[in-house]
C-alpha cells in the first residue's frame, strides 16, 4: 500500500485572535439554537464515556433530544472508568506557579509538538470548570484535613496540579458523568441504548445523518437518524490485541466513519505505557496497567548479564544495571512514558529482560523500604502492590516487581476541527476518539481532561452552531443511503456467519496484534514497517477465507461481535503502519530508529514533518490521500526534549 | 491443571437452562477464571460449539461488567472480582460449577449473561445530584470535612456488578442502593436532594422487583469492593429520617 | 418487623425477669402474679392493664407474623431460581429465622392456652400459677417443647435484635461490634432465664 498526496487540510474554526481570547471569540460567534426549537434536534450519541457520557448528559440539560448507545449492559461500565491517576487543572491552588497559560504549555511540549494549540489552549482554559462540574457532582475527590480539594504533581511536571480519587479517577469521573446521564435519561431527555453496537454512520448529502447499529441481544440491525452524530467511542489502542483497553474496546465505530468520509489523523500516534504487568504466558487477554507514580519510590534495573536467570535477591548491587538512573542521571526513574518504555524495551532486545519470555524489568522498592520504612511504603502504595501479588502471586515488598511496557492510549483519531467536527459536516468526534489535542504523546492525568472537557464544555458550545445552521430535513427512512448503509452491514455479518473457516477471531487478532507490536510498537523502522504491510493485507485476506463464528446473528453472539470488530482492525492496522512509515521523523510515541540523536534519543524533523497527517480513505486496501494540516507554533516555540 | 466445569447453559431469557459439563486441560496457574473460559470457548468454536457467553470488559476489576456464580460463591471463593480471580485458587482436578447471578430483577439474556439495567434504573430514580453543566460554582465553595469526604469515597467505589444481589438469598439490592445513597448523602453538595433521593431510589429498587432485606449479610460478604454491611443501616436511617421530614413537611 | 419486635423483646425481659420470682416460693410467685393484675390501680379498674397489654402484644405478633409473611413472599418471589450448587450461607441464627418464627408462632398459642386460659394446663387451678407451672413441668414432653420453643426463641432474638438495630438504622461501623455482643447477650441470658424454671422443676429445686 502507497499514499497519494492530497490538498492540504487546515481547520478554519478557530478565530484569528489572540490565543487566549478564541475560545470566548467562538463561542460568540457560533449560531444559536432557540431553547425551544432544541427539542426538534436529535443528536446521536456514541459511547457513554467520559467524553460521551458528559456530552448526552449536557445536551439533554440545553434541551436538545438526545438518543445515545453503548455496547456495554450499562453506561457505567465504559473504559474511563479504569483510568487511575487523576485529572489535570490549571487550578493553582498550590500557588505554585500553575496557569492556563502553562498547562496550555506543557501540553504542547509534552505532546513533542504535534498537536493544535488552539485547541491544546482551550483545554487548559475549560480544565478548572471541570473541576468545578465534577465537585458539585458529588465526585469524592481526595481532600485534605481542612476540607479542601488535595493534589498531585504527575508525570514529571513540575507543578502539582492532578487532582485524584485515590487509585480510582476515572471510575469516580465516570460515575459523575453517569448520574448526570442518568437524570436525564429518567427526565426523558435522553433516550438510552445499551448493548447496541454502532456498525456504520448514514451519510445524505455529504452529511452525517445518522447510524446503523446492531442490538446485542436479539441482533436486530436497526437505523437511527439524527441531525448530527457524535463519535465517543474511545481510542483504538486493541488493536494490538495486548492492551490496557477494555476487551470490548474497539475502532469500528470511527472506523466505519473515516470509511463513509472522516479523514483519520496521525493513527500512529500510540501510547505505550512503562509501568505495566508484564504478560505471564500466551493464554494472556489484556494487560493491566499500574500506576506511574511507582516510579517516583521505585528502580528500575535488569541484570548486567545477558541471560541471568538468578533470583533477583541473589543478584549483588555490582552486577546489577540501573540502567535509566545510568542513562539518564538528572531525570533517573522519572523520565517521560515515551523514554521509560523505549529503555526497557531495548535491554530486553538486549537479552538482559527478566520473567517469563525475558519480556520484563525489575521495579524494586527495596531501597525504599530500607529508606521509609514498610509502613509508609504501603500507606503509598498499599493497594498497587496487592493489586500485583493478587495478580502475579508475587509479594512486592520482598522481591522487585517485575513490570514491561503496554499499549495504553491512542493519540491518534478522526481528524476534527477547532469545534470537534470531523471533515464529515454533522459528524463530531470528542474524547480519545478524536486526534485534537496530545499530539505524538499524552501527558499523564489529561486524557480525563480533555474527555470531560470536549463532553461537557467543547462540544455542547460549538455544535449549536452546525445545528442552526439548518435545514435539515427529515430524511425518509428508504432513503438510498439508508437502505444502502443497513445492506452493507447485513452483508458483512452475513458473510461473517457464513465463512466458517478453522481459526477463531481470536487468534487472528492475537496474530494482528503481535505484528503491530514487533513492527510498529515501541519502535518502528522502515524495513518493519514494510514488512507489516505486507502482511496485513495478506492476514486480512485469510481473514475472510479461514475465520469461523459459530451461532447466527439473530441472538447474543460474542463471536460475531468480536469477529466483526477485528475485521476493521485489520483495516485500520495498514493505516497506521502506513502513517508510521510515511512520518521518517521520532516524535513522542513514535520513535522511527532511523530518526534518533547519536545517543539514542527521538529527533524530531520539523522541517519536513510539522504538521498533523489526515488520511482520506479510498477504498479498502486502496491507496489512502494524505492531507496535511500544516501545525504553527506562535506561543510554544518547538524545542528538542532532553531528559539526559 | 485440568478441571471439569459444570456452566450453566440456556440459549435466551426464553429458553430453559441447565448445567453442562466440560474438561479443560493444561490449565496455568497464572490465568484468570475468564481466560480459562477463553481456553474452553476456542475450543468450542473450533469444535463447532456455541462458546459460553459472558459478560465481561476491563479485566482489571473496576468495570463490574464480568461476575458469575462460582461453586455457589459471587465471584468465586476470593473477595474480588471474577476477571481477577486466578487459577491458583484452584487444585488439580477440582469440579467448578459456573451459574449466572439469580435474580428475578436480573434475568438470564443468555448462559452467565444477566440483564441488569434495573440498577441503572435505580440509579436514574435519584443517585444524582441535580447541577446542569455550567452551573456549579467554584470548587472550594464548600469544604468538605474529610471524614465526610471518606465515607462517600468508601461508598462510591462500588462498581455495580451486582454480586450482592447474586448473593442474597432474597435477591435484595439494598446494598447496592445504600452505597449510592450513602455516598451522595454525606455531601454537602447533596443536602437539597438528601430526603427526595433516598424515598425515590428505595421505591424505584422495589419496583424493579429486587427482595427485602433480612440483614443476612451476604452481600457484604460478596462484594469486592468491601462496601459494607452497616451501609445498609445507615441508608436505613436515611429513609426514617426521610420518611419524618417528608411527613412534618406535608403537616406543615 | 423491627418494631414489632422490639415491643416483644421488652415484654419477654419483664416476663422473664417475672418469671425467676418462681424461686421465692408459691406465695410470693403467686402474689406477685395477683399483683399484675392490680398495675394501674386505681385508675383502671383490676385487670384491664393486663388486657390493654395483652392486646397490644396479640397485635404484635400478629403484625410480627404478617409483616414476615409479606416480606418472605417478596423475598421468594425476588429470587426464583436457586443455584444449583448449594452451599451453607449465612449463621444458622439467620438461616432459621422463618421456620423459628413459625415454631415460636405455634408454642405462644400453646403458651396461651396452657398458663392463660389454662385450658390445656394439667392441673388448671384458677389464680394459682405456682402450682400450674410446677404440674407442667413434671411432664417430660411439656419440658421438650419448652426447651425446643426456648432455644429457638435464643436464635431468633440473636439474629432478631442485630437486624432490627440494623432496619431502624442504629448500626455504624463503630457501634456494630458492640450492637452483636448485645444481641448474645441479651439471647444467651433470656433464654437461660427462661430454662432455668423448667430445669429447677425437673431437678425438684422447685417444688
């Protein structure tokens, strides 16, 4: 697969004012919907997430009717509900120096300088209004003895600005979002579908119009139509198959969309967490994520030999490599997720990796112990390390962690402009859905940030604008389109049920997923990448001929849900080895090895490479166009990280 | 290891069901209980069988989508969730029987698959406090002192799977409802709704044909999050308190 | 539930603690028993304290009994189907509250018709319970379904006055300790209380 190279794209949303006045300059000049037309407006809904979540719920408030689906049993069990450290705001209620303005900043040079600073600056603005949303809420942050709201400092920023529910952030965010949805589901605003799956979106003239969606249970295929369409189905990070993603996550949802027109940006944006429990055997279904803030007590070595199969006890201080603490002396055990998994990552391929399969490092907090004493280690971290030996069956206060890198955030996502639109008029895509605002790499305890911050403040401001500027006239439902969108997804799951080949969904995704990793994981190079682009559409063909999904599709068939979400995977994988092949430069989570400094380190190229990647899609397995959106810096003036 | 299962299958909510039984070998230690339903259900497909549906998501025990019936236990003998229960905590050879949480409130959708949206609906009767987006004000407003800020938090953990319900033998939620009560009614923040949300959320967990309580205690037992049992008095006093107010408010 | 038995609850202390005076001998037993019926004297006219009580206490049981119909028939109803692998739940205090409730329901009617109306009493002499109770318990069934009804009066009241701490909302987590060592308590020295008179009968320590 190839690429052509098409007209550039930019977004033309954002006022040409100064940065801090944009937001406000916006929302001004966006239309308005009369309150009491709202009513006659449905908007579509996907996921129920942070993102999600708090978008129905603030529609369903301004008025507007409201028809959302999940295909989990509940809106509560969506995937934000695992996220764990916190959520960042530019409170400074530390007086320590914090602002809109640096949050703002922080976030474009975390993100290594490929994201939009429109929107980046708008989500440090709206960040201390989500604070003050979800406190209202009843969101049992984590106070102090005085009443007041406590704080973190997270991921390596130098302010302390994370606010935190214990280990459970995003459950307590979640929730928040999920009551606020709840009120208005029983209020009658918002009317809910569970365990149904959006299968594609409904495009009449040139606009989003609706989607297709399948019932979970009784495998109904049914058509709902709106006057706009939100996507908040979350990141694509199961790809991989081995992720920190729930099992049910999945791309199809933006994937059926960037199919009917939605350009999708940067997919090779991916983010790959350091602090995660390594895999203990071939049978492993997901990954589970630990928290960072380990780090912060913990060190990380591995054998200085290759193969050393020692009890890490018996292994003495001199033979042993604290090898970020060598590499990196000022930053230590603290430098960014990007470096931390690149690191461990290279001593395995060194062979000097520990565990099962030597896919590990150690993370020992035996000199914290000696330091602080066991109790104050587990007053910190009590609950992380029994959620380890609960895990591994190993007791982390006498003998290291053992912990390796895992897929944990995608970047990337459907191309929106400065009001969240995707080049589809009508269709919105919010949260991790969207590609807006971490450019090449997500700083830690902003992905609930921006997910609250597009749902409850973003998205209900600017889609008033797109909803006024009318008509839109009710589409009949044997409306070509429609008629057509309903065929395509009746075929394809028929044609599913009806291969029934030897290998099971599974296995082709596990195999999917191996690639991707080995190829265009932690780090990417030319030769890799070709390679898996030769193979995917090779797998992919395989796919169709051998795959076998027992049941019919009239009933709850696990099976054909799962085989049909794997199938746009194997779409949308050439699509981010193609982007990771196309960007020769390393920027945040994608390290090209052609592209690094002589020790080591991601060098940027911002000659050549400065700008956002929009794919157009073409046609399956066709040559996808490339649009540039070209990024300007004319507040966070781009420089090379330096962690050494 | 090897193991004989005994899972409890039925096709639809329609449908009778009953406990077949299966061998699954070379079983690690290492594994959670669902992904040695991972083993058995490829190799049902590959055998041309229907694979054993059940719920599950994030795997990490804080969605409260997985939760099934394990020798006669919610969640299996360890206080935690199914998806991280592991296999160690079972021997060579072991009989495990598999059932679907039994309630009338959650009927069976298909094998270990329940309906539980009549939590959701519980929920929708009033565990919310009422603030449109926009509307709230700053967040130090108010100081929560933090022992209240801690009881809501040991409240608000839990995570919905409904194993107290499972558990109970009347099929009661009242766990389930007292922690969502609890959690919200501490709050300074959900004073104005305090009588309101406890009265609509008890009457909405009766409509949805949940049993009463008969203070067994199972439930506590049951849940992996540890809400526990005095939750239930305290959501008890609630309502009593409720149930005054409300009747020196229709006095007055 | 809770209600109701709390008011029974407070009765069966007094009856009790009525009931040890047995060991001072017929005349005071016999006197004190005269005396009950002489509570709220002048103003009420003899006996009708005791009827006022009596009628109360018939209505809580009869509410107790009602309310525990209802509430097993919601409970059942709740949950349908019952798991194919069964396994002991709960204490036996908590799994035997219906059927205990039932056999205390049957031995108060027998209870009634023994030392109140004495219709079915050995003896039956008017105004004479020492001697009733005595000629009762020189009966070896009489002292089996005492025995039994005392035991099973234990367990409910065990389980029976945490639950309706708990119902009425008086369990914390601080007090919930304290409120169990009660409920044995207060089940462990009523039903001894109770056992002691048919125990000091059948040994001839009463006689």
């Amino acid at each position: 697969m190839d690429y052509r190279l098409g007209e550039p794209i930019a977004d033309t949303k954002a006022p040409d004012v100064p940065i801090a006045e944009r937001w406000d300059r916006r929302r001004f000049e966006a239309k308005l919907v009369n309150p009491a037309n709202r009513r006659k407006h449905t908007v579509i809904v996907v996921g129920t997430g942070l993102a999600g979540g708090a978008a129905g719920a603030t529609l369903a408030e301004q008025g507007y009717h409201v028809v959302q689906f999940c295909y989990q049993d509940s809106p509560r069990r969506a995937h934000s509900i695992a996220a764990q450290g916190g959520i960042n705001a530019a409170k400074n209620y530390r007086n320590d120096g914090d602002s809109v303005h640096r949050l703002f900043y922080d976030t474009v040079k975390g993100g290594d300088f490929r994201a939009r600073e429109s929107n980046v600056h708008r989500l440090a603005e709206v960040s201390v209004q989500i604070i003050d949303q979800c406190v209202a809420q009843g969101v049992p942050f984590a106070r102090e003895y005085g009443g007041l709201l406590d704080t973190r400092s997270f991921g390596g920023v130098q302010v302390s600005r994370t606010f935190y529910a214990r280990g459970q952030t995003g459950q307590q965010l979640l929730l928040g979002a999920y009551q606020a949805l709840s009120r208005q589901i029983d209020a009658g605003n918002v009317e809910l579908h569970a365990r149904t799956e959006m299968l594609d979106l409904i495009v009449v003239d040139g606009k989003a119009r609706g989607i297709v969606a399948r019932d979970l249970v009784t495998g109904e295929v049914s058509v709902h139509m709106g006057d706009a369409v939100v996507l908040a189905s979350g990141g694509y990070g199961n790809v991989f198959y081995l992720s920190t993603n729930a099992k049910g996550s999945n791309a199809t949802a933006i994937w059926r969309a960037h199919r009917r027109g939605a350009y999708f940006a940067n997919p090779c944006f991916t983010q790959i967490h350091p602090t995660c429990i390594p895999r203990s055997g071939d049978h492993q279904s997901k990954l589970t994520l630990m928290s960072e803030s380990l780090r912060n007590d913990g060190r990380i070595w591995v054998p200085k030999a290759k193969g050393d199969t020692r009890p890490p006890n018996e292994i003495p201080e001199d033979e042993r490599d604290y090898y970020l603490e060598r590499i990196y002396p000022s930053f230590g055990n603290l430098v960014p997720r990007d470096i931390a998994s690149r690191a461990a990552k290279n001593v395995c391929d060194e062979g000097r990796g520990v565990g099962p399969g030597g896919q590990g490092v150690y993370l020992d907090f035996a000199d914290a112990i000696a330091r602080m004493g066991r109790a104050k280690v587990e007053e910190k971290y009590g609950n992380l390390f029994e959620m380890y030996e609960r895990i591994t069956a190993e007791d982390p206060y006498t003998r290291p962690m053992r912990i390796y890198p895992a897929v944990h955030y995608t970047m990337g996502g459907l191309w929106v402009d400065y009001d969240l639109q995707t080049t589809v008029p009508g269709l919105f895509a919010i949260g991790e859905a969207n590609f807006s605002d971490h450019g090449a790499n997500r700083l830690g305890a902003s992905a609930l940030m921006q997910g609250l911050g597009d749902g409850y403040f973003v998205l209900p401001a600017t889609i008033n604008d797109y909803l006024a500027r009318g008509p839109h006239d009710t589409v009949a439902p044997d409306h070509p389109a429609v008629a057509e969108a309903v065929a395509e997804v009746e075929d394809r799951l028929n044609l599913l049920l009806a291969v029934d080949g030897d290998r099971t969904p599974d296995s082709f995704h596990r195999e999917l997923g191996e690639l991707l990793w080995d190829e265009c994981g932690m780090a990417r190079t030319e030769a890799g990448l070709r390679k898996a682009l030769e193979r995917i559409p090779a797998l992919r063909e395989e796919f169709w001929r051998r795959v076998k999904v027992p049941g019919s599709g009239v009933e709850l068939n696990q099976s054909l849900e799962k085989a049909n979400r794997v199938a746009d995977f194997l779409e949308l994988a050439e699509l981010m080895c193609l982007d990771a092949l196309h960007r020769a430069e390393s920027c945040g989570g994608h390290f090209r090895e052609e592209s690094q400094t002589p020790d080591g380190e991601a060098m940027r190229d911002d000659e050549n490479f400065s700008y956002a990647a929009a794919w157009e899609f073409t046609g399956s397995g066709e040559d996808p166009v490339l649009h540039k959106e070209a990024l300007d810096f004319e507040y966070v003036h781009p420089t090379q990280r330096s962690y050494a | 290891m090897n193991l004989t299962l005994r899972i409890w299958r039925q096709q639809s909510s329609e449908e009778e069901g009953a406990m077949v039984t299966y061998r699954v070998e070379d079983i690690s230690p290492d594994m959670s209980f669902l992904e040695m339903l991972d083993v058995l259900n490829e190799e049902l497909i590959l055998a041309g069988d229907e694979p054993v549906a059940f719920d599950h998501d994030c795997r990490e025990g804080i969605c409260g989508a997985c939760g099934m019936v394990i020798n006669g236990q919610a969640h299996g003998p360890e206080r935690t969730t199914t998806c991280q229960l592991h296999m160690r905590h079972f021997k060579d050879g072991d009989t495990v029987d598999v059932e679907p949480w039994r309630a009338a409130a959650f009927p069976v959708v298909k094998d270990l698959v329940v309906d539980r949206t009549a939590f959701d609906r519980v929920i929708q009767a009033g565990g919310y406090i009422s603030v449109p987006t926009g509307s709230a004000p700053e967040a130090h407003a108010t100081a929560v002192p933090k022992e209240a800020a801690d009881f809501a938090f040991e409240h608000a953990e839990c995570i919905g799977c409904g194993a107290c319900v499972a558990a109970c033998p009347n099929g009661s939620a009242m766990l389930f409802t007292s922690a969502k009560v609890n959690h919200l009614n501490v709050l300074p923040q959900g004073q104005p709704e305090r009588e309101t949300r406890v009265l609509d959320m008890v009457a909405a967990m009766d409509d949805q044909g949940f049993g009463g309580c008969t203070n067994t205690g199972e439930c506590a037992t049951a849940c992996p999050k540890g809400i526990p049992l005095p939750s239930i008095a305290a959501m008890n006093r609630e309502y009593l308190r409720a149930l005054r107010k409300e009747k020196s408010r229709s006095k007055g | 539930m809770a209600g109701t038995g709390v008011i029974m609850l407070l009765f069966l202390v007094a009856h009790m603690l009525g009931n040890l005076k047995i060991f001072f001998g017929a005349e005071e037993f016999n006197g004190y028993a005269a005396w009950l019926r002489t509570i709220g004297e002048p103003a009420l006219h003899n006996s009708w304290y005791l009827y006022i009580q009596r009628t109360g206490l018939v209505v809580a049981v009869v509410l107790h009994g009602v309310a525990a119909y209802q509430l097993s028939k919601r409970d059942i109803r709740a949950r349908p189907a019952k798991y194919e692998h069964k396994r002991q739940r709960a204490s036996y205090a908590t799994r035997t509250m219906r059927w205990g409730g039932v056999i205390l329901g049957l031995y108060i009617v027998w209870h009634i018709l023994d030392l109140t109306t004495l219709t079915v009493n050995p003896l039956g002499k008017e105004h004479h319970p020492y001697e009733n109770i005595v000629a009762d318990f020189r009966i070896w069934w009489v002292n089996v379904v005492y025995i039994v009804a005392m035991l099973a009066l234990g367990l409910h009241i065990r389980h029976g006055f945490w639950s309706a701490a708990q119902t009425l909302g008086a369990v914390n987590k601080r007090r919930d300790r304290a409120l169990k060592i009660t409920a044995n308590v207060l089940a462990a020295s009523l039903t001894a209380g109770f056992l002691v008179v048919p125990v000091a009968v059948m040994t001839g320590l009463v006689d």
